[in-house]
C-alpha cells in the first residue's frame, strides 16, 4: 500500500511537460507532489562557481516531491526539473496535506516515512560509484563527555538535548527516554551491526568515534564519521527498514543504548509524540540527503571549501541571520583565518541549534582532509615556537634535540615509508646527501618562511633516531628582509652558506658573514657530527628531482684524511599536501668517494663522476614511485 492510497483527501492530477521546474531553490513549498510516471532531475544550484550540478534523476513510481516544506522553514534547497517529455503527478496543498497527517497519524506518516527512506537508499546506490571516501578520522583530537556516576540521569538528559535528532523532542519524553537507556562499550574497529540487517535499536555517542561505511558491488565507502558525543545512529529500524551501511567503530566506544521497540512504546499512546517522533525522523532523512547530495558536490568540485561555501549558503535559508555559520566560508579561504572557521565548526557542533549542530557536523565530516592538513599546517607553528620562543636558555644541539622531538610529533599524522635502515654507518661523523624537494605552497607561514620538511624529516626521523643526533644541516644566508628564517635558524648551530642567486650581500658581508664552508664542515666531521647536505643547493619537485649535483659535499668527503661515507637518501613526495599522501624515504648503500676518482686533484674527473651519479640517483627517484604502495604505513626501524 503507497502512500497516497492510505488518504482522505483527494489531491489533483497535473502532467507537466518536460523542463517544467517543480521546486526553485529557497522557494516557499506549497504542494507536495507525489510522482506517478515519468522522470525528475534534482539539481544542486551552486552559488560558487554560478552553475547548475545534476546530482539525482529519479523515475520512481511514488517518489514525493516538496515533502521537506513539512517542517520549518517549508523552502526547497534544490531545483527540480522535468527531465522526460511528460511527467505525471498527484499534487496536494502542503497545509491541507499536513492537516490530513494529524487526521491520519500513524498510516500516512509511517508510508511516507518508508518512501522517502527508498528514495534516500535509491540516492546512495546512485551515488556510490562516484564518491571517493576520505578514510580519514573527522577530528585529531575528539571531544571527551563523561557520565557523573552520582547523576547519571541529569548526566544522560543534558547529553540527549544536545543531539540535533532527539533534542527537538518533547521534554517529558526525553525525561522518560533516558529511564531506559542503557549503556554500551565497544572496543576498537568494532562491527556494531552489519549493512543489510537491522541493528537491535539506535545508538547515541558518549565517547569515541563511529565510522559509517557502506558496500555495494565489492566496493565498500565511508560515508562519514560520527564523533560528537550526543549524535544518533541505528535509527533506520524506526520504520522496520535495514541499515543502509555497516557501522565500525573507529576507536574503543562508550554509547548509550535503547531498542526500537521501547522508543515505539514511549510514543504509542501519545499522538502528539507520535508525530513529533515520525517528524523528527523526515528530518533526520531530509538531512542525510543533503549530506549525500553535499558529498557528491565535493567528488564533482574537488574542492572542499566551494563545497563548504555552497553547502552553507545552500542552507542559509534554514539559518539565523546572525549565525556565525554564515562567516565559515569566508574564514577557510584564508590560510591565517582557517583558526576561527575550525574552532567556530567544532563550538558549533557542540552548542549550536539543532540546524547549526547538523551542518557543522557535515561540514567537519566533508572537512577531514582540510582539518588534518591544517593540523599538519599548525603542526609547523609549533615547531617554529618551539625552536624560537622555548630554546633561549639551551645550547644549539638542545635546539635542534628539541627541534627534531617537535618534528617527529608533526609526522606521527602523516604516513610514511622509509626503506635501507641496515645501510646506515653504525657510527656517525658522514655526509649524508638527498635530492631537496620544494614545500607545498600551503605550508608558508604567515611571517613567509618555510620549514622544510624533508631536511626535517632526515633530521629527527632518520638521523636522530639512529644516532640520538639530528646533525647539522647546510642552509643559505637569508636576506635583510627574512625575519623568520633569521630567527628560525639563529641558534641552531647549523652551517650557513651564501647563495649567490637569492642574496645581494657584497662580498664583504659575505667574508663576515659567511667563513669558509670547508672549513667548517672538516671541523664538524672531525668532531664525529654528521652533516646533511643537498648537492643541488635550491629545491625542485619530485618530477624534477634531482636537479644538477655541485661538487661541493663529494670535494669535502675527498679532502677528508679520515674520510667519510656518503651516504645517499632518496626522497619523494614531501612537495605534495600531506593529507593521503606518503612520503617515501629509501636509504642506499652508502660509498667512499675516493674509490671512484683516480686523482684527487682532477676536478673534470670529479665532475664527470658526479654527474654520471646524478643520473644514477635520478632513476632510483622515478623507480621509487610505485615501489611503496602500502598506504598507511609508518615504518620506522
């Protein structure tokens, strides 16, 4: 039975041609339309760029149209179109509509809850083949809600309020509600119920994280990830439907529990609850469309903050004109406002109404690469804090120990590869050299210096866990003007060199600001400290990495009475964004240059060698790209 045959009430037969438009974006809902034959397309009306997205064609018989002016603010969010030559519908006035629902309660409630379910299950079977899940955790840090053993039922009804599905509820139900719940732990990556079955009841976060993935075709995604503590799954039972995905838990879980059966019993005798309960569940599936619809927009714009932008705007017909949900579009496009755009999300998840709780919660669940990169991103703040602001009183090998601890935290979030540990000299005092890679321009701090991630990274990663020693790297003589690389490498202790192609120093600055390489670093390995060295002297990407090798790093290994082992360090990758990517790190064998050059003094033989070498360790870069391919590993030693 559909349910248009289960009404009283005689709606009006229309047949519309094909490009008739049904609904305009934000317009005031009227009808609600119920589709008897023919073809519909939904499209998303991007306010950035101007353009009209095709994100759902549907010709199912009974697919309702308009059902969503049923709560405030009763405005279409999408425009909908004729898409066949004719299509055929029932149409009914939204007011005498909603009339005839009180008349009729459970029937007609409980029909067009299932249709509109099949239309939501319809929408993500379309979808899956497009969307590229980002298995990513929404948040680094997730929020922590502890229940107060002493009063657990306060505890339990202010975490009930704050979900944006049960909080609009009756206060004497949620009061009555809470008396028979229960509480429910699960460890990590964890199956709490399975895609295709129906979960025992709905779940409500305390603590943890949920991941919500779902199959179809061999094909598993996830479609998002639940980790506010208040937010509400399982709720598909509600209408005897099975779950539309599988959810796993992403880390050790606390919920609170209560079976379909007993939310059934709360409001069975209660029609005003009863349609409050069956109302709140259209809106629970008019938003998981819209998050499906969103999630779409993203694969189609590959862009995350248009995706914010419109989705946001798209919605800014259900906000308060004072939200401060309308400034997150605004403060993503800036690298330094990216700050208050997260920390308005993250408040907003937890204090926001019930609308403002929702989008936010998408927009940090279609955010999970923005949000870990801007980690990553102040990752890099702190580390320049902390050689800067925190090392006044320590030595230059402290700055550098407390340099490479803040780096190997800032690489705890990033997967990477490393490969050739067993051909690191057991003992130090050697020149360890690599091909220099470029930072992604996103990773500029806002006073214009870059800490480089690869010198870092065979810093605190490579040498200092072999050696308990970070070594000394070789960097350029900033400008008058680079205040932040000036204060950056002050007091570390590395080798400073002049670069003729970036500075204009005269060359008695140079002589007073720039002693002898040579020197300096034949006194380094004297000493037993390593040294890093780039033999190209400026940085390229991997696709053009390596650049052509100076002389400099294999003349001074020659010159050595006690000479030293080069040791070559491949990289690739750390020129890319650091979210799904892995950096990849192979250590070769290492060698005496002496046992490739026949004189010492001959520099032509020294340069044919170096660049024959440099074409040697170009191959190992371009064979590298398709030697690591476990993502998700972090192989340390």
């Amino acid at each position: 039975m559909d349910t248009i045959s289960v009404l009283n009430i005689n709606g009006q037969k229309v047949t519309l041609d094909k490009g008739n438009i049904i609904l305009k974006p934000n317009e005031k809902i009227t009808y609600i339309y119920f589709l008897i034959k023919g073809t519909v397309d939904y499209y998303n009306c991007l306010d950035h760029p101007r353009e009209d997205v095709l994100i759902y064609r549907s010709k199912v018989t009974q697919t309702p149209i308009g059902w969503c002016g049923l709560f405030p603010p009763a405005r279409s969010l999408n425009k909908i179109i004729i898409a066949s030559e004719k299509a055929v519908f029932q149409r009914f006035e939204i007011e005498i509509f909603q009339k005839e629902i009180k008349l009729n309660l459970q029937n007609i409630l409980q029909k067009l809850s299932k249709t509109i379910f099949n239309q939501y299950l319809e929408v993500l079977k379309s979808h899956h083949p497009e969307i590229k899940g980002d298995h990513l955790n929404a948040v680094r840090q997730r929020e922590s809600y502890q229940l107060i053993q002493k009063n657990h039922f306060q505890e339990r009804l202010m975490l009930i309020k704050r979900s944006p599905f049960l909080g609009e509820m009756d206060d004497l139900f949620l009061e009555k509600l809470v008396k028979k719940l229960s509480i429910k732990s699960f460890p990590a990556r964890k199956k709490m119920y399975r895609q295709e079955n129906t979960s025992q009841g709905i779940y409500i976060l305390i603590n943890g994280e949920v991941s919500i993935e779902r199959s179809q075709l061999g094909i598993s995604q996830q479609l998002r990830t639940l980790s506010t503590p208040g937010f509400v799954w399982g709720w598909e039972g509600l209408i005897h439907k099975k779950n539309v995905a599988s959810a796993v838990t992403v880390v050790a879980t606390q919920t609170l529990f209560i079976t379909h059966q007993e939310v059934q019993l709360l409001v069975a005798h209660d029609p005003q609850l009863t349609h409050q309960l069956y109302m709140r569940l259209l809106w629970m599936m008019d938003n998981q469309l819209q998050l499906c619809y969103s999630r779409f927009l993203k694969t189609k714009l590959r862009h995350d903050q248009l995706t914010i932008h419109n989705l946001i705007k798209k919605n800014s017909v259900k906000l308060k004109v004072g939200s401060r949900l309308h400034q997150v579009p605004h403060l993503l496009t800036n690298q330094d406002t990216r700050t208050l755009a997260f920390q308005t999300l993250s408040e907003l998840n937890t204090t926001g109404n019930a609308q403002e709780r929702h989008l936010s919660s998408i927009s940090l669940d279609l955010l999970k690469q923005e949000n870990r990169d801007f980690n990553f991103y102040q990752g890099l703040i702190n580390i320049y804090q902390e050689v800067t602001e925190n090392t006044s009183k320590l030595s230059s090998f402290g700055v550098r120990k407390a340099c490479a601890n803040k780096v190997k935290e800032l690489f705890r979030h990033v997967d990477f590869h490393i490969e050739g540990w067993e051909n690191l000299p057991n003992e130090s005092g050697h020149i360890f050299i690599y091909n220099h890679l470029i930072n992604h321009e996103s990773y500029t701090l806002p006073n214009d210096f870059q800490i480089t991630l690869d010198s870092h990274f065979l810093s605190a990663l490579i040498l200092d866990v072999k050696y308990d020693d970070p070594g000394i790297r070789i960097i350029r003589i900033p400008d008058d003007g680079e205040y932040g690389h000036q204060n950056y490498y002050q007091n570390q202790g590395h080798i400073k060199v002049f670069a003729s192609s970036i500075n204009t120093l005269s060359q008695t600055d140079v002589k007073l600001r720039n002693p002898s390489f040579y020197e300096a670093a034949s006194k380094l390995l004297s000493e037993n400290q390593n040294l890093i060295i780039s033999p190209e002297g400026k940085s390229y990407t991997t696709e053009n990495s390596p650049g052509t090798f100076k002389t400099g790093a294999f003349k001074l290994a020659l010159q050595e009475k006690n000479e030293p082992y080069i040791v070559p360090i491949v990289l690739r990758d750390f020129d890319r964004r650091m979210v799904q990517n892995t950096v990849k790190c192979k250590i070769l064998k290492p060698f005496k240059i002496s046992n490739f050059i026949n004189n010492h003094e001959n520099k032509l033989e020294l340069i044919a060698f170096v660049n024959d070498y440099q074409k040697k360790f170009k191959k190992e870069v371009i064979n590298m790209k398709d030697q690591f391919k476990l993502y998700g590993s972090k192989t340390t030693r």
